[in-house]
C-alpha cells in the first residue's frame, strides 16, 4: 500500500496525466512528443529531461507555477521534491521538525481516505498534543506530491471565534498565494462567496450580487459557491481541504462542512476531501461537532482515526531523533523525558526543546527539571525571556488568537515600551518559539496550552488590565480589521462592560450578515444582558429585537415572541411609541406559524388604543378605552390611523396596518380587512417601503376575492408581482403569485394555476425558504389531481416532504390530505392516522379531502354518516364561506340519499348563493351535479339533464377528468331510468376510460356494476 512519503518524478508524472484523464499517446499528442518518450519518463529509464520537455508537459497538463516547479525539480533529480507544507496552525511551526514516527496504521487509513470509494470526511480524534496536527502535516505533503490542491485552516477557542471558521482561514490563506489572475479564475462564478469573503468585493475579484434574497437564500448561495471555489481551485486528483481543532468550529461552519459533504459529485468533477483533527477530549456528547459526526457516519460520508499515545518503542524513536544533535543528552536525561512524557508526542518535543535551550545556556550543577506536564515545561521556557519579550508575552497569552503587527505595537506602547524594543521582544519569542509570526503578519502564541500556563500564573487584576490594553489597540485599528467579537470580549474581561455592550452588537450583526445564525443569536443575548446590567434600555430593546429576528428564522418561535414581549415592556415604559410599533407588530407576525391569529387581532386593538391615547396625551393604563377585539370595528380604527400618524412615522403605521389586515383576514373579516389594506398601500408609499406596499397589495386582493370582486382581485395580485419584481423583493412576489392561484382556483382555471405554481416553485427556490417550496409543491399536486396528473400529484407531495422535512414545525403539518384523496381515488386503504390527520386538517385542500370522504360513505350507504360529518366541519367554518361552499354540495347529495329531499334543495339554495356571492365557479362543478342528483331522485329529468350539462360544461372545460366521472356516472344512471340503454352505455363507457387513464378504483366499480346492470336488462 502507498505511504506518505515522496515520489519518483515518472510516478508524479504519472499522476498529474491520470488526473487530467489522458492517456500517454493523448499527452504525447498534446504536448508535441513521442509516446515512447512519455513511457521512458514514466518508466524512470530516462533521467535529466531537457528543460524545454518538462515545459511542454507542464503546458499539457495545464499544471499551476507552484506545480510546474515541484514537477520540474522531481523530473531532474528523479524524486518529488516537497515543498514545505504550510503550516496548518501556528501550533505546526516548528524550527526543527518532528519526525513523523509510528502511526504506520493511521498512515495507511489516512492513504485509503484519498480513494474513491472512501468516505469524503476522515477525523483524526485525540487528546491535546497526541499528534494530530503533525500527522495533518504529513498528510498534507502527501496530498500535493499527488497531485491534490491544498487549502489548510483551523479553529479557535469560542471566546474569540470567527463565523466559519475555520473555512475563511483556508480560503484567505489559499488566495493568498496566488496572483490577481490565478485568484480571478478561482472565483469565477463564485459572486457569493463576498458573503464569507467580502475583501472579494472590495478587490473587485468578483462582482457582489446585484440582488437582495432573504438570508436563508443567501446563505444556501454562500455554501454552493465555496463548492464551486473548491471545484475551480481543484488539482488533477482533486482538492483537500485539511482543517484543524474543529473542537471549536460553531454551528455555522459545520453546517458548511455537512452541506460540502453532501454534495453529490458530479461525474468528471474533481473529488474534494476532508481530513480535520479534533480533541476528544473538549467535546460532549451535546455539542455540535458528535453530533453531525453521527449523523455523517450514518449516512456513511465520515471516518474517524483515533488517536493514542505512542508505545515505548516508537516513542524511544522519536526523542532520539529529537536530541540527535543535542550535546549533553544523556541515557538519564532520556529516560527521565520518556518517563513524563507517557508517549505523548507533544511532550516530547517539548522536553527535548528544553533540553536544547538548556544545552545552548549550559547552568552548572543545575538539575534538568522537565516537568510531567507542558505546563511547566512552558513556564521555564518562559523564565529565559527579557522583561520586554515576557511582557510580549503575555500579551498573546491573554489575546489567546493571533493579533495584527499593529495592535501589538500600540498594546505594547500602551505599557510604556518603544517600537523598537517591541520589534526585539517580538524576535525573541519568536526565536524561542513561544510566539509564532503568522502568514499575513499577525503574531499569536504557538500552542494553547501556552497562553493557558501563561495566564494562570496572572493574578485577575493583571489579566483585566492587559484585556483592557488589547481591546484599546484593536479598537484604534482602522475600521475593516476591527474585529468586534474580540472587543466585545476583551473590554467583558477587562471589567469594561459599558464599552463592550456596543461591540457585542456589532459582532452579532456581523454574524447576521454572513448568514451564522446561532453565533449572531448568542451575540445578541450576551448584548442584552449586559444591557439590562447596566441598566441601558434602548441598548436592551435594540439587542432583544435583533435575536428575535436570528430566532425567527432558526423557527425557535416561542423564542422569538417572548424576547419582543420584553422589548415591547421596556419600550412601553420609556414611552418609546415608535419602537413599540415595530416590536409588536413584529411579535403579531412571528406568532403566525404558532396558529394565534385571534390573540393576535387582540392585540392589534390593544396598540391601537395605547397609540390613540399617547397620542391625545392620556395614560392609557387609565383610560376606559376597549381592548377586546371585538369592542370596535376595523373602520372605527381607521378613523384613528391619521391620529396615530402625528405621533409614529409613516413607516410604523403602515406595519400597523397591514397587521390588522392580515388578522382580520386570517379571522375570516374579509369585508374589514379591504380598507385597512388599502390605508396599508397609501402609508407604505409615504414611507418607501416597498415590501409592506407590495406584501399589501396581495393581502387586498385575498379580501376583495372573499367578495366575488374577482377582475379586481387579479388587478391587486397582478400590482403586488409587478411592484415586487421591480424592487426585488421576492417574498412579495411569490405572495402576489399565491393570490393568482387562489383567483385561478375560483374560477375553475387548475391550468392556469398550475403554470402560476411552477413560477413561485422557482422563486419559492431563490428565497431558499423551505416552508414556500413545500406549500408550493402541495398546492401543485392538489392541482394535479384536479387535472387528471396524478402520478404528477404523488411526485410532487414526495418533494413537499423533501422541502419541509429540515423545518421541523412545518414537516408536522406535511399534508396528508392530498395523498388522502389519491388514496380514496385509486381504491387504496386509508390509515386511521391519515384519516384522523385529513380531519383535523385545514386549508381548501382539506376541505376537499372532507368531501371525498362523504363521497365515499354515500357510495358505501352510510349517507347519514357523511351528512353528519359534513355538517360538524360546517358548523366550524362560520368565517371561511369560501373553503366551506365545497361541502354544502356533498351534504344535499347525502340529504337527497337519505330522502330528506325538502332540505336537500334548501342545501343547495345555500350553496348557490354562497358560490354566487363569492364568484366561484369552482363551486359550481359540485353544485350542479349534486342538483341533478336531487332531481333524478325526484324524476325531474330535464331538471336533471340541465344540471349535469352545466357540470360536464365546467369539467370539461377545466378540464376537471374525475369530476368528469361523476357526472357521466350520474348521466348513465339518468339515461337508464328514461329508458335510453344505449345513450346510457355510452355515457358509462367514457367514464370508466377515463378512469382507467386515471387508475381511479372508487366510481369505477360502481360503473362496471351500472354497464353489467344494463346487459343483464
């Protein structure tokens, strides 16, 4: 098996040709050479190639200059010369390397993990100092002498953690190697990547996107374009990604790392790889790293190396490679290191550094004191610096990560020393290797356990103080390298809270921004906290009304809701009616998904009364004014809105409003929410808000086609899509799309909606909103059902579940109705489960799954019992007459069955005049066949014959196939009673060939049974 070691010039030739998929004549070809001589290279029987040769294959395999160079150097000396690898964490920097002894098993995992059929993510897990970052290194060597683009980051500690990392590490460094060229071609493409990387923009290497998506869109763009980066970057067996103390990686960035890892890969696309180290030791069970990981091992796309101290034997190796040109190491000192030491690599180095210091300042009769723990070995190392450069110390220790060369010098002038003496103590701890200069020119501690010895040995009282100092030379820093999380930490240690609260807002908005929602969350409730210590209210409104949005969208609803009921206390107490506007309706809106539309509506009344009291200069705690929602009505308030407009600015009261109309019409007021949507628009275009104005154009036309004003409510719909497109505001948009189906389904117009359907499927897929995805893909195989696709249908409520499965309160509401209704249709068994969620459903959908259900029990007999299930649903409907006109039908079908004919035909009056009121034609498809039913019943048959002409009319031009069946059902039983056998064949016939092309079972075995009736006859 291959190890990690170097390669012969013909094998690494060998490679870069199978990784640009050609075969040593194509190479030949291409480059201008003979095959023979592609062989000969290969074969190692040719040495020494002339210059001009290796150029040309270079050109041919279209390899990078770093590339170029380590080919030219192993085809000339006959084996892959290794560039050093850079290093992975300061932690990797070592002035004289360890070797790599041992490990020869995790060796040949880490050598299987490069093959195809290996899982994309290998973990190498163990304690601090065990190896893993040394066993990374070599890792990394092997990948590049193979023909593997590198790109190499790392975590740190969370008290000072960058959102994504440790991916914006890797990918700055990497872009930090190559050229203006070479890093335009690696972001070609990659226009969201500014989201992780926005000194992109600033350098022009990628236009920033010309639109505005909701930030779940864009953090799904953010993530496809670091794999398209990774994929352009790719070398001819592909990229690896290495990655370091993942321990401390936040949600975000693992959310990163699953979604690269589960990007199927493309055939021909280079793989990429994931090798990362993590300390077992710093993770529980809970915490988010175990985790993912166990959901990655289920879904076989991770492995895990694990670990453990070296034995005896290959830790002797490795201190005698170690001290190999160190005077003075004797079997004593040898003994007395491994004995401390216990196998654990770190330690050794440690020791044997000490050890070397000690060699290169000899103390006589000093006894070698290298202590069990790194700990000591650190303070003695320690213990050899100036004044100057322990002070420099000390510094990184408490900054815990690296810190520009600038803020060090100012935090060091802070404490009285000159640059230049700083300049000196920089080079001694970097001498030392205490302090490790990074690659953009920041210094940090090499190793944690470094700061961590180094800081216990301060008194709390020095800590603060040099906290203080390092957040006062970040802060002086020019604004785009001022890190906010860092501050905010600092000045919390330093004992600054008041000077910390603002910068822990600014890091939550920071994190927003780049879509981490969880690190912005956890951001904004430490910055409310402080706040409320401090007794800063508007700091702590401000902070509570951030993290409710960051909840919102993580749907921790509950969440949401009570940190805006807290900022609406605070604003109430400060009088802050404006605030108080935005937080409450705000509030209203998020308790949407929670189903509390009538608490809601209560408390749109209560804003509006404590904004008209506040207005006229009255308490409104001391008033007599009406809460309750039903005290006033919606056109009462209205006369109060331009009173309200004195004291909050046009922009609050169009969010005031567009409120009351979305719980008047979540309530059923569909006549009292067309005024206040109207009022909405006006105060919207006041203020230039497009999404309200927009948003509320789609609400005015639900109302106006709660009120049959049909024409007018396509004229909002079609004003609402148009301003939202061209503002960008794509929420508006697919919303104004919604109302065109709810218009198309009134008028029996499934195709139409259909085509509408498939345009908000797209924009639904822009705003990356898997709620709007899922309901668009059910209300598309409702649709399809309507139109006879219902191998469509079935296809479509897969994807629905696929949308919504990420979203757990919405997955709970997946809708089984649909599938219901295929299932009555197609003759398959209904289970209890899916029969008790189809009646506890809600939504048109629903609706029409009740009524196949009567439809069922009155072809099986039971009228009585569809009679009474349908009029308990009615009963409940009081405010939806729209949904509930499509079970008044089935319910005089029933009637008519159970010779309640009298009612029967008053239930019908009913649902022609709610069907009238309403402008819905949909309706009428029922309506009709069920009056016809009525009148076969009573031997009315030219009655009969009008009803089901109107019917079949409707279905047939929809078209509506199975309700097509119904009637022509319904037609041949008609044309049997009046003694037309033949007529009567015919009708059935066509039904039954319909439902063979639907594969429906219910009505097909009653007509098979009217066809056998009419040959027995």
């Amino acid at each position: 098996m291959a190890d990690l070691e170097p390669v012969s010039g013909g094998e690494l030739l060998k490679r870069y040709r199978t990784g640009a998929g050609l075969t040593q004549e194509e190479l030949a070809e291409r480059a201008g050479l003979s095959a023979r001589a592609i062989r000969a290279l290969e074969a190692g029987a040719r040495r020494s190639p002339r210059k001009d040769t290796i150029q040309l294959l270079a050109s041919a395999l279209g390899l990078s200059e770093s590339e170029r160079g380590r080919f030219e150097a192993s085809l000339r000396r006959g084996v892959a010369t290794r560039t050093a690898p850079a290093p992975l964490r300061a932690t990797a920097i070592r002035r004289h390397r360890a070797p790599l002894i041992g490990r020869q098993s995790e060796r040949a995992l880490l050598v299987r993990a490069f093959g195809e059929e290996a899982p994309p993510l290998t973990l190498i897990a163990g304690e601090p100092g065990i190896g893993k970052s040394r066993l990374l290194e070599e890792t990394a060597a092997f990948a590049e002498d193979h023909g593997w683009t590198l790109l190499v980051g790392g975590c740190h500690r969370r008290s000072a953690q960058q959102p994504f990392s440790p991916f914006v590490e890797a990918l700055t460094h990497f872009l930090a190697t190559r050229d203006e060229a070479q890093q335009r071609r690696d972001a070609q493409g990659c226009a969201w990547l500014v989201g992780l990387l926005p000194e992109l923009a600033r350098k022009t290497l990628v236009p920033s996107p010309g639109w505005t998506l909701t930030p779940a869109q864009e953090r799904r763009l953010m993530f496809a374009a670091v794999a398209r980066f990774l994929g352009n970057v790719a070398g001819p067996a592909g990229v690896l990604l290495l990655l370091d103390d993942l321990q401390w990686a936040g949600v975000d960035a693992l959310d990163l790392l699953a979604a690269l890892l589960r990007e199927p890969s493309a055939p021909g696309v280079a793989p990429i790889r994931v090798i990362g180290a993590y300390r077992d030791t710093d993770v529980t069970s809970g915490d988010p790293l175990p985790m993912l990981l166990a959901d990655l091992a289920r879904e076989e796309l991770a492995a895990s190396i694990a670990l453990e101290p070296l034995n005896d034997d290959d830790a002797t190796t490795l201190l005698a490679a170690l001290l190999a040109d160190v005077a003075g190491a004797d079997d004593a000192t040898r003994s007395r290191l491994l004995a401390l030491a216990g196998g654990v690599p770190f330690f050794l180095v440690s020791g044997a550094q000490e050890t070397r210091a000690r060699a290169q300042a000899p103390q006589p009769g000093a006894r070698l004191s290298v202590p069990w723990s790194a700990a000591e070995s650190i303070r003695q190392r320690a213990t050899l610096l100036s004044p100057p450069a322990a002070e420099v110390l000390a510094i990184g220790a408490v900054a815990e990560r690296a810190l520009p060369r600038p803020a060090v010098l100012r935090c060091a002038a802070l404490l009285g020393h000159d640059e230049q003496t700083c300049v000196r103590a920089l080079q001694e701890v970097t001498h030392a290797r205490l302090v490790t200069e990074t690659s953009d020119g920041g210094y940090r501690v090499t190793h944690d356990l470094i700061w961590e010895t180094i800081q216990a040995d301060m008194t709390g009282a020095r800590r603060a103080s040099l906290h203080r100092h390092i957040a006062a030379a970040l802060e002086s820093l020019a604004q785009p390298e001022r890190r906010a999380e860092e501050l905010a930490w600092h000045y919390l240690q330093g004992d600054e809270l008041a000077r910390a609260l603002p910068f822990a807002l600014e890091a939550g908005d920071q994190a927003e921004s780049a879509y981490a929602n969880h690190e912005a969350a956890a951001h904004y409730t430490a910055a409310a906290a402080w706040a409320r210590t401090l007794g800063d209210h508007a700091s702590e409104g401000a902070a509570l009304e951030k993290f409710s949005q960051v909840a919102y969208r993580l749907a921790r609803y509950d969440a949401a809701i009570e940190a805006l009921t807290r900022a609406m206390a605070i604003y109430r107490n400060a009088r802050n009616w404006e605030r108080l506007t935005w937080a409450t309706t705000e509030r209203i809106r998020m308790a949407e998904p929670l189903r509390r539309f009538e608490a809601g509506l209560a408390q749109v009344y209560t804003l509006f009364a404590e904004l008209t009291a506040a207005a006229d200069g009255r308490d409104h705690a001391h008033t007599d004014e009406p809460l309750e929602s039903g005290a006033l009505t919606a056109g009462e308030l209205l006369t109060r809105v331009a009173h309200i407009a004195t004291l909050v600015s046009p922009g609050a009261v169009a969010r005031l409003l567009l409120c009351l109309t979305t719980r008047l019409l979540f309530s059923g007021r569909y006549a009292e929410a067309l005024a206040p949507s109207e009022q909405t628009i006006h105060y919207a275009r006041i203020a230039d808000n497009l999404r309200v104005e927009c948003t509320a154009y789609s609400f005015r036309s639900e109302a106006q086609l709660a009120q049959g004003l049909v024409e007018q409510a396509r004229d909002s719909a079609e004003m609402g899509r148009l301003r939202g497109m061209a503002s960008g505001e794509l929420e508006a948009v697919y919303l104004a799309l919604e109302a065109h189906v709810n218009i198309h389904e009134t008028q029996a117009e499934p195709a139409q909606a259909i085509a509408t359907l498939r345009e908000m499927r797209e924009v639904s897929r822009r705003l990356g909103d898997t709620t709007y995805l899922g309901d668009t893909f059910t209300a598309l195989a409702a649709f399809s059902f309507l139109v006879g696709a219902w191998d469509d249908a079935r296809a479509y409520l897969v994807e629905a579940g696929d949308a919504k499965r990420h979203n757990e309160f919405h997955h709970r509401r997946t809708p089984v109705s649909i599938l219901a209704l295929l299932d009555l249709a197609q003759g398959d068994a209904i289970s209890r489960a899916a029969n008790a969620r189809a009646a506890e459903g809600e939504g048109r959908v629903w609706v029409w799954t009740i009524a196949a259900l009567a439809e069922r029990d009155i072809l099986a007999g039971e009228a009585s019992s569809a009679a009474a299930r349908l009029r308990q649903v009615i009963g409940a409907m009081e405010r939806e007459p729209s949904s509930a006109c499509y079970l008044v039908a089935p319910l005089a079908w029933a009637e008519s069955r159970m010779g309640q004919r009298e009612q029967a035909a008053q239930t019908l009056a009913r649902a022609r005049e709610i069907a009238a009121r309403l402008n819905n034609r949909m309706a009428l498809v029922d309506i009709e066949r069920a009056e016809a039913h009525l009148a076969v019943g009573e031997g009315r048959w030219d009655d009969a014959r009008r009803a089901l002409d109107a019917s079949l009319a409707l279905c047939l031009a929809m078209p509506y196939p199975y309700a097509e069946v119904k009637a022509r059902l319904l037609a041949g039983d008609l044309l049997a009673a009046t003694h037309a056998p033949q007529q009567a064949r015919e009708q059935y016939e066509v039904a039954l060939a319909i439902c063979a092309r639907l594969g429906e079972r219910l009505y097909r075995d009653h007509i098979e049974q009217a066809l056998q009736r009419l040959r027995v006859d």
